[in-house]
C-alpha cells in the first residue's frame, strides 16, 4: 500500500537566508540533523511519496536551493518569495530536481493563505489531490502558518472518510521545546495522532445522538484497552433496541455498567464516560413503558418514521398491559396479543390510525384507507399526525 507525507512549508525566521538546524529525536527511529523536519521524518517512516504545501510566500527559495542543487531561476524564485508572488508553474521547474535529490517523488503544491472559509477548503482539496484512495498518509504539521496544524488535523479527518485512507501518523518536529539555556538538546517529535482518536470518539457520540446507536463504542472501547467481552456488550444491546426489543437491551447494558464502574474507562474513553453513562442511564427506570415511548419520540425527532410508529405502537400495547395486568410479563406474546385483539374491538379511531400508520410504514406498502392515505401524503402530515397520536395513546405517566 503506497504511504503519502504531507507537509507544509512556512515563513519562519531565516539564520543567514537558511531555516534554524535542529536534531530531532524520533525514539526508536534514532535522529536526524535538518533544517526541514519532513526530510527527517522522510528518512524514518520511508514514504513513496512527500507532497510539500507552501503559499506564494513560502520559503520555497530556500528549500529549492538547498535541495536542488541547481542554480537555474533560483533567482526568479527568490523574487517571488519577496514579493509573495510565488506561482505553480515557478514551483514545477524545481519538481523532478528535487524528486531526483531525495529519491522520491516530490510534488510541490502551492495552496493559499486559508483565511477564509474558500480558502480553507482549497487546501482540503490540494491535500486530498494527489491522495489515492485507501493509500497510507502521514502529516507534518511542524512548519507553516500558526493556524495551518488546525487545518491539517481538518485534512486527516476528511481524508480519513473522503479517500478512506489510513492515517499513520500527525507529526510535529517541536523545536520551540529545546531549552534557551541548552541549544545542542534534541529536539522532540510529537505524535499527534491522538486527535483523531479524539474526533472518533466525538463523531460516535454524535452518532448515538442522532441514531441512537451505541454499537461504534464496541470498537472505540476495545482500542483504548477495555477488554473485548465488557465492549462488546454495548455492541449486543445495540442488536436488540435496533431491533425495537428494549427490555432486552437492558441486561447488557446493565452489566456494562457494574463492570466498569469500579475502574472506569480507559484511556480517550475517560474523556467521554460521563456522556456515555448518562446515555444509557435509563436502564435503571423500571418502568419499560416509558422507555419505548422515550425512543419512540427520539426516532420521531429524528425522522425515522418506521421505528417511531412501531416503537409507539409497542409502547402503546405495553402501557394497557401494564394497566390490565400489572404483574404480568409485558414481553408475553400472548398476553400482548389478547391486549391488540382489545383495542381492535373498542374501534377508538387514534389507536386504528396509529395501528394502520405503523403497518403501512412497516410493510413500506401503500394503504387502501382514506386517513392513511392522507397523513401520508406528506412529512409535514405526518409527524403532526404521530405528534398528535403519541400525545394522546402514550402519555408520560
């Protein structure tokens, strides 16, 4: 799988008409002595390719001259540089020099000063133009503008689900770390990387909010260190409440709960607990009732009308249940069956709406009555229609 460096190229200050040198310490990777931190870095991680991002007034002159050893319109360039006046076609002359000097295909990419939201998205889409779909990417966010790393971490998440790539690492030479009093101290390499952990966790919860599914924390959990049987237990309650079967959700989720609540979570995932927890709290309401007409208003907040009316309707039958027969087993087919035939013969016109809504919605089939018909001509007819039903079947007590 081909692996892409991308880094960008700044203005920082010149020490006789050259970037500051620094020894940078990779680790395990050993050091290495640059004045660009993403020649050092190209030398540990060995991409197949370096793609350098730089503005009209990048020190491009500086790079080209030290790399491509070649005099030819350094001058040119150099003027450039001065009067911000840099262009693509200037930086294509150096191209293949400076592939040929560091034995890899170099692209020299020239992007704007992202300070507007035009801008910004240009330099999403210089990033993402030479990336290949599902390659390897690493970024060096070490030089460039003060504002640029926050749009690198930007390109990592939109690269990430754009061109699905793999993102191997976020880099950052820290040179302002090296002690005024000790000039001749390496310097260290960040990793960066932990953002995008981060954004995982934040897109996932999000994602709970607006679907309702907790199963991405399966994963997310098991990559901070949670053992695979506790995570995955968010992961089988998910199956059921997908499946409309809350009562069935609860045990899973109640023991995720007693088995992280000694130690909490780990890692990243301690950053989130509180949210999470709180999320799945309603496992400790006894009443199921209340629980199935809680998600029936969230699916219907949401816009998925097929589990809103099902969910209602359930809740629906749950709650006569309950009234009829407040010890029974409200997950009984039987006794939820006797409870149906009931309503089917009272003839209350709400609950053969909400009856007929949910089957037309469930079967995706159209309905040959007149009322149906009607409320489903339309969103806006519909979610007045479920508002008002759910009002009036499933109130909150």
């Amino acid at each position: 799988m081909s692996h892409t460096l991308i880094s960008f190229l700044g203005k920082s200050l010149r020490t006789d008409g050259h970037y500051r040198t620094a020894t940078y310490d990779f680790g395990e990777g050993g050091t290495q002595k640059t004045s660009f931190f993403s020649l050092g870095l190209k030398e540990v991680i060995k991409p197949d390719k370096l793609i350098i991002l730089g503005t009209s007034g990048s020190m491009w002159d500086v790079l080209c001259g030290e790399l491509s050893q070649d005099g030819n319109d350094l001058e040119a360039l150099m003027a450039a540089v001065d009067t911000n006046t840099v262009t693509q076609v200037l930086l294509d002359t150096y191209q293949v020099l400076i592939s040929e000097h560091l034995a890899v295909d170099c692209q020299l990419r020239l992007i704007s000063y992202g300070d507007s939201a035009d801008g910004q998205v240009q330099i999403l889409q210089a990033m993402a133009k030479d990336v290949k779909q599902g390659e390897q990417v690493s970024l060096d966010v070490t030089h460039g503008l003060r504002h640029l790393p926050m749009l690198g971490l930007l390109s990592a998440m939109y690269l990430q689900i754009a061109k699905k790539v793999t993102i191997e690492g976020i880099y950052y030479g820290a040179f302002d770390l090296i002690p005024k009093s000790d000039i001749n101290q390496f310097a260290p390499v960040l990793r960066l990387d932990g953002l995008l952990k981060i954004a995982d966790w934040i897109n996932a919860l999000q994602g709970l909010d607006k679907t309702g599914d907790i199963a991405p924390f399966n994963e997310l959990l098991q990559r901070e260190g949670l053992n695979s049987e506790t995570a995955g237990l968010l992961k089988k309650a998910a199956f059921f409440e997908n499946n409309l079967n809350i009562t069935q959700a609860r045990g899973p989720l109640r023991k995720f709960k007693d088995e992280t609540k000694s130690k909490g979570l780990p890692g990243i995932a301690s950053l989130f607990e509180e949210s999470l927890k709180e999320r799945i709290s309603w496992v400790e309401q006894d009443n199921i009732y209340l629980r199935q007409r809680e998600k029936a208003l969230f699916y219907l907040q949401q816009g998925d009308y097929v589990r809103a009316s099902s969910l209602g309707y359930e809740a629906l039958i749950t709650r006569h249940l309950r009234q009829q027969q407040p010890n029974a087993d409200i997950e009984n087919y039987d006794l939820r069956a006797q409870i149906k035939d009931r309503l089917n013969a009272d003839g209350d016109s709400d609950y053969k709406l909400l009856r007929d809504i949910r089957n037309s919605l469930a079967h995706a089939s159209r309905s040959n009555k007149g009322d149906v018909t009607t409320v489903m001509s339309s969103e806006d007819d519909l979610v007045k229609t479920l508002n008002r039903l759910f009002s009036s079947l499933i109130p909150n007590n």
